[in-house]
C-alpha cells in the first residue's frame, strides 16, 4: 500500500491522499494537456522526473474520486 500522506475534510467528505498513487497520475496530466494556463499551475513540467514530481507534492491537491455505488 501506498504511503498515506495526510487525510482531508473537503465539502464534509474524508478523503485520504496517498504520494505514490498521485505521481504517476501527475504525470500523465501533465504529458496530455496542453494548455498552458494548466501547465503553469503546476510547480512541476511535463518532463518532470517521478522523484520532481513526488517532491512538490506537499504543494499540489492530488483527489482520487470513489463512487460507493458500482456502475454497470
């Protein structure tokens, strides 16, 4: 399991952040857009190494959204 780097209360729903889900999905959003008012919200760029990514972290809200109904 992924190392649990803090816990958050957002709209009264308890969410739990983990660093190693969130910096493989950075970097796909950062790969895939192309705007550039996207890219430079970012601390990081597209070319941004793993280790780059995982070190900004603490700066940037990554939310894994889940349903807790199944869709079919």
């Amino acid at each position: 399991m992924a190392r649990k780097s803090s816990e958050v209360a957002w709209l009264g729903a308890e969410m739990e952040l983990f660093d190693a889900d969130a910096v493989p999905v950075i970097s796909a959003y950062l790969a895939a857009v192309q705007a550039p008012w996207a890219l430079a919200a970012f601390p990081v760029g597209p070319d941004s190494s793993a280790a780059e990514i995982a070190a900004q972290l603490d700066s940037m809200a990554v939310l894994r959204l889940v349903s807790e109904t199944s869709v079919a």
